[in-house]
C-alpha cells in the first residue's frame, strides 16, 4: 500500500505543487490560476519575474531585438488579494492589444472583461476589487486614476463585457 501511494506521488505529484509552481514566461500561474495573454498580432507576451522592480509590474513595448513584455515582481504580486493579482495581470495583458480606450483605465476595463469571460470574477467580486482600490495606497501611479476614481469605472466595465464562459 505505501509503495504505491509513494509511486502514485511520484508519477502525479504531491497535491497543490502544480498550483504553486509559478509555470513558464507565456503561461504564469498568477494566483494559482494558469493564465495566457496574446498580442494584437497573435504572439505569446512574456510575463517574466524581475525582483529588483520597485512596482508590481511594467509593460514593456519592445525594442529592436527584444520582444514586447512584462516584468513583474512576484514578491509584491503575492502581497495581493488573489482576484487582484488576476486584475493585475488582466490589466498588464490589455496594454499588449487593441483596448476600446487605450491607456490605463482602457486597460482596467479590459482587465475586468476579461476575468468576467473567463468567469475568473463575479459581479459580486467587482465589488471586492473596488474596495481593495479604494482603500490601497496609491503607490506608483503611472496615469492610473486615484482609488475612487478608479473603482468607480471596474462595475460599467463588468456590466458592459461578454458573458462568461460555461
């Protein structure tokens, strides 16, 4: 019986390791949740941990010979509520395509519509997130909204998205 559970261990793995496993540069694992994110053009973006970055995460354009990409900071991403670490990366993933509204409140929206079709968020959990925003600390802006401003617009996002997926 032991030697069993031991090769069964061994062959499947322990419970949770694959949750924990942060997965590779085109499919992070953000809040135990494989995620992906496509450009405009159909190409993986790179999600790639940088620990000396003072933000949760940049988006990067791209330059000759370097591929548009993120860099984040695990450290500080695991310092989130999990449905904002996914708003987080919904949002790094919306500067990579075609948003309705282009820059950072574009990228919100996108964010919280993307969630709401992968049914990684509920209207109920908008909510959440509009009080996480409206009580965090404005730490580096970068053009974003001040917390009411911003969590404000996240709920007229959801309601205006696609239905999520069954």
């Amino acid at each position: 019986m032991r030697s069993t559970l031991l090769a069964l261990t061994v062959l499947v793995g322990l419970p949770g390791l694959a949750r924990d496993q942060a997965g590779t540069p085109y499919h992070p694992r953000i809040a135990g949740v494989p995620m992906t994110c496509m450009s405009a053009q159909g190409a993986p973006v790179a999600f790639v941990p940088n620990t000396s970055l003072a933000d949760v995460g940049l988006w990067f354009s791209g330059w000759p010979g370097v591929p548009a990409h993120v860099e984040y900071n695990p450290s500080l991403l695991a310092r989130l509520p999990p449905k904002v670490q996914l708003f987080w990366f919904g949002h790094a993933c919306a500067h990579a395509v075609p948003v309705e509204n282009p820059g950072e409140e574009g990228a919100d929206c996108a964010s919280i519509q993307l969630l709401k079709r992968q049914g990684l968020v509920s209207r109920a959990q908008v909510g959440e997130l509009q009080s996480y925003f409206l009580s965090a600390p404005a730490v580096v802006p970068w053009g974003h909204r001040p917390g009411p401003e911003r969590a404000r617009l996240l709920l007229a996002c959801y309601d205006r998205g696609q239905q999520p997926r069954r």
